[in-house]
C-alpha cells in the first residue's frame, strides 16, 4: 500500500457530501488496472436505516466498490444500525 501523500485524489461530489475517488490504476504497479474492491453492507433497524446503507454503497462506488451479497465475498464489511 503507497503512502498516503503518494495516492491520486479527485473530488467527486454527491448531494451535499464529497467523496474521494482514487485512480483507476496502481501507478506504482506500472500502470496496471487493480481488481474491483467489494463491500457488503448489512443494515439492522428502521426503513431510514435500509436507505443509509443505500447511500454507503452509492457513495463507495465512485472509488472502485461494488455490492456483493455475502459478507463472505467482500473486502469491506459495513454493519449499519441506528
């Protein structure tokens, strides 16, 4: 993992909130395309808590994180509750 000063940031902005995307590619690598990240996110409670896991996935996915549907298949785990 490159340091944190070394990481490629451009602003991506949705709604209200702004999150970072990261390159598509590793430059350290030579350039070569990184495989899809993963996340899972399990929401507990109310239907107000089933759209905040909607909008954690919404947000995770203009910096390369695509929805599984098992905990077991994802690199990032997200347990929402209120």
């Amino acid at each position: 993992m490159r340091p944190f000063s070394q990481t490629k940031w451009n602003s991506v902005t949705t709604g209200t909130l702004t999150a970072p995307e990261i390159a598509a590619t590793d430059e350290a690598a030579g350039g070569v395309a990184r495989p899809p990240r993963t996340v899972f996110v399990k929401t507990y409670g109310c239907q107000m808590n089933v759209y905040d896991g909607e909008r954690m996935a919404g947000l995770l996915a203009p910096i390369g994180y695509r929805a599984v549907a098992s905990p077991a298949d994802a690199d990032l785990v997200i347990l929402n509750t209120c």
